[in-house]
C-alpha cells in the first residue's frame, strides 16, 4: 500500500491504462501542454505525445461527440470536461448518444466511452460552475454513473470505467483532489455497481457517495464519542444502483441518514429512500433523513456558500433525530 | 464510370424513389409509425456522392436517411422491415425510419438530432487518423443543420486536426418550414467554411454526373489535405415529414423543381448519348417494382421483437 491524494491516483489509473492499450487516449481542454486545470494530466503529453492527449478548443459538444465517434469507431476514448457545469452544453451528446447509440441501432455499435467531469461546490465558484448535479447523468438508462470517494476506489473504479465498453460518466469531485488515502500496489480493478460499506457499525445507517463520504466519516467519528456506531455504505456508482449492502445494514439498524452534496428533491436520497420503504417498509424503526444541499444556487459569498453546503454538523444532526 | 455502372445508379435512384413512394404509402396506412422523413427528390445526391467511396470509407448521416442505406448497399427489405419496427430491420425494430445504420456496410447511421452526427464525424475519422487508415469519412446533412452550434464546433475541429472528412450539405432549401434564406445569414452554405479556412465546392444537386464529379475532386483533396465542404443544391419534392402542412412554399416552385428531377436528369442522359434505351430503362423500373413488393412482403412476414428484447442491447456488461 501506498498514501497517496486522489489526484495522483486518477493520474495513475489513466497513466497505466493509456500504457496498456494504445486505443486509449485523452481529449480535453488544456489536458494537453498545461497538464490537466486540476493537473491529473500533467506529464502525460510530454511521455504519449499529442495524438494520444489532445487539447481541444473550448466546445463541449464536439469533445463528447467526437469522444463517442471515435469509441464507435473502436478507439477507448477519455473525454474530460474541466467541470460538470460544462456538460450541460454537451447534454445531448451525454444523454442522447452515449447512452444510447447502442440501443438505438439494435446493438451494433458500442460506446466504450469515459466521460471524466469534476463537479462540486466549496469553491467559492459561484452558481455556474459549483454544482453537483450526478443524479441527472444516472436518471438515462444506457449510462453507467461513477463517483468514487477515496483514492483507491478512484483508481480501482477510472481503470474498470475505462475497460468496460459501456459509457461511464465519471465525477470527481474538485475538493477532493488533495484527500489522502491508502492505494494498492498492484494491478486491481473496482467493479462497477458495486457499493460498499466504508465504516461498520450497529445504530443508523448512513449511504452516501463521493465527497460526503468524506462529510459523513467525519459525522461518523464525532458521534462515536457520543456512543453512537454507524455503518457508512458508499454507493461509489448512482448508476447502477446496488442496493444489496444498503439493504442489509437497514434490516440491521433500521434507521437510515442519507447524506449527498446535490439538492434533494429527486435526489439519490429520494431514490434510495423510497427503495427502501418499497422494499423493506416494515424493518423502518423511524423516519428515513436526508441530508443535502439547500435549494438554492450556490452563492459566492463563502460563509452562504458554506451554509447552503451539507456540513458534518447536518450529518450528525440528521442522525440523531433518527434515533 | 462504365456504362454498367451508370445502369446500377439508375437502378439504385429508382429504387430509393419506389421505396420512399411505398412508404408513403404503408404509413398512410398505419403501419409504419413515428416520423418518416423521404428522400423523394434528393436521390442524385445521396447515390452521386457514395457512388465515389471506397468501401473503407465510412458514410454517416442525418434522419432522411432511408436513400443514404440503399446507396451504401443496404437491401430494400432490410430498410422496409425496419420501417416496420421488424427483427429483421437493421436496428432490429428500435431504430425505426430516422435510425437505419449497418456497421458492415460502414453506414453508421441514421442520426435524430439536427446536427448531432457532426462530432461522431469528427470522431469517426479521428479514429481512422489515429489508427492510420486511409479512410474518409463522408457526412451528410441538411441547410437547417448549418445553423446550430454543432456544425461550426465540428467543422472548426475537423480543420484544426486536419481529420479526413467531406462534409456534404443537401441544401434542400428548407429547414421543416423554413426557408434557407429565412433562417440562415448567408444562404450560400459553401461560404461557411471560409470561416474555418475550409476549401468548398458547390454543385447541382440535381445532376447525378455533376455531383458525382465535385465529390471525386473533393475526396481527393479530403484524403491528402484533409476536411472539405461540398454543397449540393437540391429539393425535397415532398414535405419535410409525414403530415407536413407545407404552408410555407408555392406549388409552382415545387413543380419548378419537379420538372428537374433528378431521375428524369439522368434517364434522359442514358437516352440522348445512346447508352440505353427506352425500354432497357423500363424494365430496370420493372425490376424495381419488384423488388419494392418484395420488400413488403419480407417486412410484413419478418416477426416482431418478443417483449424481453426490450431489456437487450442497453449495456454490454452484465451489470454485477
């Protein structure tokens, strides 16, 4: 094991897989000679050359839409958008030809397609460029939708999104970049859609993804003190969606705080929650909590910035009214 | 081009022409549902311009696609059973009439979004540079197309990485309802590509042997220099889709175009320089009458997909 940030490990996930495969390239804005805005690239034109990481104009749609064209044609394309915001200019490419260029066409085409975006607020940004809006990528079936929330699952999960000839939409999340964690040494793969339980514990459940993970493991300690255990299940993709370790951690501790960074009307926390009450209404001991942002767009100001924000405070607050 | 091969094309425009017309006709008939955009008027273009590839050249284009199929090889029942949501139609029944494609044939569709084939252009023929193949990529697109953000994020790109493309606007003349002068500043669409220094051409749309010349001079140039804009100059005889009101222009100005039709064009060519004659051209229309109810009949026998294929083709992998 190596302590590593995220961002190194996303670089290494990408640096491993362009070495292994020479249909595997990178096009983006400034990924090429200024090494990535958030510098995951950085090296990487110097050691694959131009033709394999390729700095584009400042045109979102044609960075998805030559992404997929060049994927149908049998090339594994990385796309990066330098932030989820400006994936809403290449909407239609995402939701209307990634996700279902195959489907359309009876199976004949394949989309093997990443679509790295780094989303998030905390930036003092302001509204255009601090949203977490992961939930409207996992609303199209045809897409697969990851957002990992530690190092080794961000390496683990950009190497499988890379080799799976579906399209991913994979969201880092800009705040982020400097956690550190513990990654393997060797070659390893994360599967996709599969969640994973980040903390144990016996009282309430929290699920949550990405950055509040990080939020909730915070929570998590400071209610230990108060004698509270939690179990955290990382969701790691919102597309698909495994249930299976939510499930079983609610039939234990039969309460439940979901926590995400987006607004939560029709949110994760709105899909999970209602899964639950679907499909395990009678192992529910109190009302299920979600935590999310407030619906608002996200102000400059750092201090509204911060209170429109999910803060641990939230988390541990949320949970204990579900006790 | 042979004398042989003259005879194919004639065949191929008359095929897309009785086919169009049959479709008309089986959707008036509610059997073919959705959208159905025909390419009755157009066909000099679609045959002119794919009659030139090689067959490594990849060919993608936009939902007035049914012409484009037959001119890449692909047969009339496959098209028909398509158009019937059939198993048995290239997309197996997905698609429908805006979303034929066969990768075998390197037609790679059928796209429903105005302007959104653009970039899987650029892509596509990124591909093949990467790899470094000699193949071109040919798209074709409407006048209505040039105006959306697409055409000029795609052209732009095309240039600056040099990508081996011929970009072929079918300027019908109308986007929907729309005249081209109503809805685009410079109605010539060929001066567009001035903006991205792209070398262009426009041609008589309407003459199979012109465009058929401009896209072999312009592919010459796509494959040593790389992106070329070609404009052909046609009309679309019918409506822009099924139940098009078609308000918005004269019934003279249609049958202007009419007595110019592209077919007619061509026959009387094969007529006049006594390559063939009269009733050599009739029984080609004859064979076509029969390959059109053949068509039909394999659409009508082809079954439709049971109810589990709904859930197949989304993703590749098996999700965990």
């Amino acid at each position: 094991m190596t302590v590593m940030t995220m961002r190194q490990a996303i670089s290494q996930a990408l640096w491993e897989e362009m070495e292994q495969d020479e249909r595997v390239f990178i096009m983006g804005e400034e990924v090429g000679l200024w090494g990535g805005t958030y510098a995951v690239t950085k090296g990487f034109y110097d050691h694959f050359g131009p033709e394999r990481v390729r700095d584009t104009p400042i045109a979102e749609g044609v960075i998805v839409g030559a992404a997929n064209g060049a994927a149908m044609a049998g090339l594994r394309p990385v796309a990066e958008l330098m932030t989820i915001n400006f994936a809403f200019l290449a909407m239609d490419q995402i939701v209307n030809h990634s996700a279902k260029l195959r489907s359309m066409f009876g199976g004949q085409f394949t989309i093997p397609v990443v679509i790295r975006a780094v989303g998030g607020g905390g930036r003092q940004l302001g509204a255009t460029h601090s949203q977490t809006p992961d939930v409207v990528f996992a609303h199209f079936p045809g897409l697969k939708v990851v957002a990992p929330g530690t190092p080794s699952d961000a390496k683990g999960l950009l190497k499988a999104a890379i080799r799976t000839d579906d399209p991913v939409m994979f969201i880092e999340h800009a705040t982020l970049y400097q956690t550190r964690g513990e990654v393997p040494d060797e070659e390893y793969l994360e599967p996709i859609g599969v969640s994973k339980v980040q903390r144990q514990g016996n009282d309430v459940t929290i699920v949550t993804y990405s950055k509040m993970l990080q939020v909730s493991l915070l929570a998590a300690d400071q209610l230990a003190q108060d004698g509270v255990e939690v179990e955290i299940v990382d969701l790691r993709s919102l597309r698909p969606l495994d249930m299976d370790p939510v499930m079983e951690s609610f039939r234990r501790t039969n309460r439940c705080v979901i926590v995400e960074e987006g607004w939560s009307s029709y949110g994760v926390g709105a899909e999970v929650a209602a899964r639950l009450y679907e499909e395990a209404f009678d192992y529910a001991d109190a009302p299920i909590r979600r935590v999310a942002q407030k619906e608002v767009p996200l102000p400059y100001n750092r201090e509204l910035e911060q209170l429109a924000l999910p803060q641990v405070d939230d988390v541990i607050r949320a949970v204990k009214e579900v006790l | 081009m042979d004398k042989g091969e003259m005879l194919t094309l004639y065949h191929e425009m008359v095929l897309v022409r009785r086919l169009e017309e049959k479709a008309a006709e089986l959707y008036q008939q509610g059997k073919i549902g959705g959208f159905l955009h025909l390419y009755i008027g157009q066909e000099a273009v679609g045959s002119g311009v794919i009659s030139c590839r090689r067959p490594e050249d990849r060919v993608i284009t936009a939902y007035r696609d049914h012409g484009i199929a037959i001119s890449c090889g692909m047969s009339a029942d496959v098209v028909m059973a398509e158009l019937l949501g059939k198993t048995t139609g290239c997309s197996k029944g997905k698609g429908g009439s805006m979303h034929l494609a066969d990768v075998n044939l390197n037609f790679w569709g059928g796209h429903a979004i105005v302007g959104a084939h653009l970039p899987l252009a650029v892509g596509l023929a990124l591909a093949d540079k990467y790899q470094g193949s000699e193949a071109a990529t040919i798209c074709l697109f409407g006048d209505g197309a040039t105006n959306i953000g697409y055409f000029h994020e795609s052209l732009n790109l095309s240039m600056v990485w040099k990508l081996p493309v011929l970009w072929i606007c079918e300027n019908n003349q109308y986007g929907m309802g729309t005249a081209v002068e109503r809805a685009s500043a410079v109605s010539e669409i060929r001066r567009k590509a001035e903006g991205y220094g792209m070398p262009n051409a426009r041609v008589d749309g309407m003459d199979i042997l012109q465009v058929r010349a401009a896209t072999e001079e312009a592919l010459k140039h796509v494959r040593k220099d790389g992106p070329f804009l070609l404009e052909a100059v046609t009309y679309r005889f019918l409506g822009h889709s099924m139940g098009d009101p078609e308000r918005y222009r004269e019934s003279d100005e249609v049958q202007k175009w009419k007595d110019d039709d592209p077919i007619g064009i061509f026959r009387k060519y094969l007529i006049e320089n006594d390559l063939y004659d009269e009733a050599t051209l009739d029984a080609e229309d004859q064979k076509v009458e029969q390959e059109i109810l053949q068509a039909v009949d394999f659409a009508e026998r082809s079954p439709d997909p049971e109810p589990q294929a709904l859930f197949e083709d989304i993703y590749i992998e098996e999700l965990p």
